[in-house]
C-alpha cells in the first residue's frame, strides 16, 4: 500500500442551529458567537459551529462535540437554547443581518430567497483524494439521497410539507427561477468540466445581478465563481475539499456518522473501481458502481418526499454502504400533525433543543476509526 493510500483522510463539518430563549421564541445568539467555532450566520437567530480539518472520526467527534458543549454551557448561563432543526417550523418572520452580500442575493433571487432564511443545514467537507477528486465528487453525487438519513423537520410555516421540508425549500422553491443554482449537478467528466460550470453559473448570476441594476465590482466584491452557486455537491479549490451540503441540521451523533461515511467512501474510491453504470449503485471493496444520474434523483425526490419510509430508498442506501438503521431522523420523531401552532412550535424546539443537549453530552461515543 502506498503513503497516498494509506494516509488518513481529514473531514470536518459545518452545523447550523437555530437559538431560541427559554419560552422557545427565536432569538439572537449574542455573545454565543464568542465560542471556539461558533460564528453568525446571515439571519439574526442562527449560530454556525464548525470544526478545523481532523484526520479521523474521532478526532472529529471530539472537537464537534466539545466545541458544542461549550456553545450549550454558554447558552445555559444565558437562557438560552440550540434547537437542531431544519426549519423555525412556525409562521413568524425571520429577519436578516445587514450585509451586502446578502443584500445582492435577494436582488438576483427575488422573494424566493425568503425561503433560505428559514433552512438550517449541516456541511460536511473531505479531503479531496489526489487523482480521484472527479470519482469522489462523483460518489458524492450518488450519496446525495442519504439526507434523508437526517432529516429533521416537515413544517413550514406551521404545516406539514415533506419529510425533508429544508430540502423543498433550498432545492425546489428558493432557486425556482435559478435551477442551476440550488439543484444538484450532473456527474463530472473532469475538474476542467467543473470549473466552466462555475465559470457560467457565474455569469448568469452577474448578468441577473447587473439587470437588477447591481454593478459588477459590487458583485465581484462580494461573490467569486465559487461562492456563487449552491448546488449540493461542490469541489472546493478553496479548501481542498469535495463539500456535500444536503444534510439538515441534526443531532451530533448522526451528523458525525454521515461524516464519517463519506471519509470512508473517500478512501474507497482511492483504492477500487468507479465506474458509472445501470439503476442499481452499489459499494464495495473492489468497486464503487454509481447509477445513472435520472436514478439518483429519483431517489432524492423520495428522499425530501418520503424520507425513510421509502423501502426502495432504504434499499439503495443499504448497497451503498449506509447503516439505514443506526439512524432515526428527527423529522418522524417531532411530526405532530398537519397544522401546528406557533404555541405548538415553541414547544416542539424546546423539546428538541433538549435532545440535543442530551446527545452533546451523554457518555457512550459513537464509534471511530
């Protein structure tokens, strides 16, 4: 074996959680933001935690997990909570921080980038494998339906969506008018194909913005190709990094399990046979076979609309390496109904806000490599 095939492969991961005070109302985080990783995100009553690049998956549990722990202690001194939602749940406005950037988006999105600010949402970056970036963005593509594993709301606006209700939001309804943008992307050919993608997402997204009547050094300031697009599934130059950003917000543990999957499929794809072909995927030792692509959407669509309780799906996850019953997506756990009331959604992040805290803190570990 040689040093590239046995060196460890470094993941980190990115978790929004939504803050609320100890009635469940939405709030700011304040100086929460002041803890090791945690940072503001672009509406007011959201906190961002994210990890340095770690070299194992227990590396990783234990710098997610105490740098949560940290944001939780601070909060309690407060009176505050993190609620690992995917969406607020109720009706209420969610208001926006001041920035430019953000200002340029809702000029080129238009109302349906209201949508964004209610999705909470988890990113998980792998290194990216020399010579196999192509296959592990590929394989990335291929495991995009596993956000069902982690769904964890189906309200919006109080009602009862889908299974994934974020996704509905991020995927179908905020980028309506700019497809390229929010959905995901077909299977690269090679890194070159990448980078005239983002060339002309990046074009179509000053050209929107310049007929909005916004000028490109304004544009150009605030977005660079690679910042300019949301598809799910993204090869980061940046970082170095395939980005797989699908995942809701959810509990510790699961997060910390899906990334260490995707470490995992990372150094399978180092080492064996990827090749794209047929409906059905299926990952082993030997070779990594992706479906067609008009497959693995059909299997997002059940994803975000069915989530777990899609046999077909469950399947499919099985072949390609997930434990589909290690998981228990928080969307099934917090379904109250069809219509839930602002009173209602108050208690259900309160509710979940605590399970939170008990995965955060409680004393077996999830497993590691």
């Amino acid at each position: 074996m040689s040093a590239t095939e046995s060196a460890p492969i470094r993941r980190s991961i990115e978790v929004e959680y939504w803050v609320v005070d100890e009635t469940g109302r939405l709030t700011e985080p304040g100086d929460l933001a002041s803890a090791t990783g945690a940072e503001r995100e672009f509406v007011e009553p959201l906190l961002e935690i994210k990890t340095t690049p770690c070299e194992s998956a227990a590396a990783l549990r234990a710098e997610l997990l105490e740098r949560i722990r940290e944001v939780l202690r601070l909060a309690e001194e407060r009176g505050k909570r993190l609620v690992p939602l995917a969406t607020p749940a109720a009706r209420e406005e969610i208001t926006e921080l001041d920035s430019e950037r953000t200002s340029v988006q809702n000029e080129v999105v238009g109302e349906d980038f209201e949508h964004v600010r209610h999705c909470a949402g988890t990113h998980i970056h792998v290194e990216q494998q020399p010579g196999c970036a192509v296959d592990q963005a590929n394989a990335f593509v291929a495991l995009d339906p596993a956000l069902a594993l982690v769904n964890s709301s189906p309200y919006v606006g109080g009602r009862r969506v889908t299974a994934g209700a974020r996704s509905e939001l991020y995927r179908r309804r905020a980028y309506a008018t700019m497809s390229h943008q929010g959905r995901l992307w077909r299977y690269l050919d090679d890194t070159d194909q990448w980078d005239r993608r983002l060339e002309r997402r990046y074009e179509e997204f000053v050209a929107e913005a310049l007929a909005a009547g916004i000028d490109r050094q304004t544009v150009e300031a605030n977005f660079s190709p690679e910042s300019a697009v949301w598809t799910p599934v993204q090869l980061r130059a940046r970082f170095g990094t395939v980005e797989w950003r699908s995942p809701d917000t959810a509990l510790p543990s699961q997060v910390l399990r899906l990334a260490d999957r995707l470490a995992a499929i990372s150094a399978t794809v180092r080492d064996a046979e990827v090749r794209i072909e047929g409906q059905r995927g299926e990952v082993s030792d030997e070779a990594v076979v992706l479906p067609e692509f008009a497959t693995v959407l059909s299997h997002v669509d059940d994803a975000i609309e069915k989530g777990l309780a899609s046999e077909s799906l469950r399947r499919y996850l099985d072949r390609m390496g997930f434990d589909v019953n290690a998981y228990d997506p928080l969307t099934q756990e917090v379904d109250r109904g069809r219509e839930l009331s602002d009173a209602a959604a108050r208690e259900l992040r309160l509710e979940s806000a605590e399970r939170l805290e008990r995965d955060a803190f409680r004393r077996s570990a999830i497993n590691a490599d």
